[in-house]
C-alpha cells in the first residue's frame, strides 16, 4: 500500500510539473506572438514556434564534411561563410535555409544557414567555431538540449528579406 500511494504521489508530482513547464512555455509564445504582431511587415513571413533538439558544431573534421584542403572549407549550403553563433544547421525539410531563428529563452538570433548529414527533423546545430580543442570539447560537454525557439520563414513567391 505504501509503495502504491509513493507511485500516486510521484505520477502527481511529474504530471505538475510537465504542466507547469507546457504553461510556462505556452505564456512565452504568446508574449512573442504578441510582440510580434504589431510589425505589418511580418505579412509576408509564417511566424511559428517550436522544441528543438539543439547540438553544437565546429568545422573540425568530426563537426564538418569538409578539410581545410577543400576550396569550399567554412562555405556553408547556402553559399556563405560561416559564422559563429549567427549559423546554424537545419533539417530543409522543417526549416528553409534563410531563415531566422529566435532561442525564445536567450534572445540569440540565428539564420539557418547549413545543414548537415545528422541534422534530421526538429533539429538545429549551432556553429561555434573553429574546430579546436577547446570549442569540441565545449560542443561535447554541450550535448544535445531541448530549445524553443521561433522560426521566421519567408513565404513561398515573396522577395522580402527580413533584417534584424
């Protein structure tokens, strides 16, 4: 019996804090949302939001495709140089290239510039660097977060660039 009502009361206890986070995550969208919205100029993007599984890169030779040897070394998909913390890696399934992610917590700004043999779904890689020993092994203490961040996308057959 005591074993059962300790289960209860655990279950409860999870179950308060899973809604306590949806809410709070829920009352930090609407406040974006609501920022947001006084911009006319937002007309021509899909302002949207989600959870990320967020990971760490370096141009390291574990982090990247490419060697220092190769003429494209530190070009990233979309024909730009990378760089850190403004590039990230992104599944184009999800997200299009060009778009501008927002870490809903932090308030870093990000394009999605890249993408990347691992990066698949609800995924973003954030590009830290130069791959030396400090930044990898950073990226490997780092891991592998949940993030909300807000995705601005242009939408299909506009011109407009969004610039922050």
């Amino acid at each position: 019996m005591k074993v059962f009502l300790y289960i209860l009361s655990y279950v409860v206890f999870a179950s308060m804090c899973v809604s306590s986070v949806v809410l709070r995550y829920e009352k930090l969208v609407a406040e974006y949302e609501r920022k947001l919205s006084v911009y006319e100029y937002f007309d021509n993007y899909i302002v949207w939001t989600g959870i990320f599984k967020t990971t760490l890169y370096t141009n390291s030779k574990n982090g990247c495709a490419k060697t220092r040897a190769d003429k494209a070394f530190g070009i990233t998909k979309s024909g730009l140089m990378a760089i850190k913390y403004r590039t990230v890696a992104v599944d184009t399934d999800y997200i299009p290239l060009g778009s501008i992610l927002i870490d809903m917590k932090e308030g870093n700004i990000y394009i999605a510039e890249d993408t990347g043999s691992k990066v698949k779904g609800y995924s973003v890689d954030i590009f830290i660097g130069e791959g030396t020993k400090d930044n990898i092994d950073f990226a490997l203490k780092w891991g592998c977060r949940d993030k909300i961040f807000m995705v601005i996308e242009n939408k299909v057959g506009t011109n407009c660039k969004l610039t922050l």
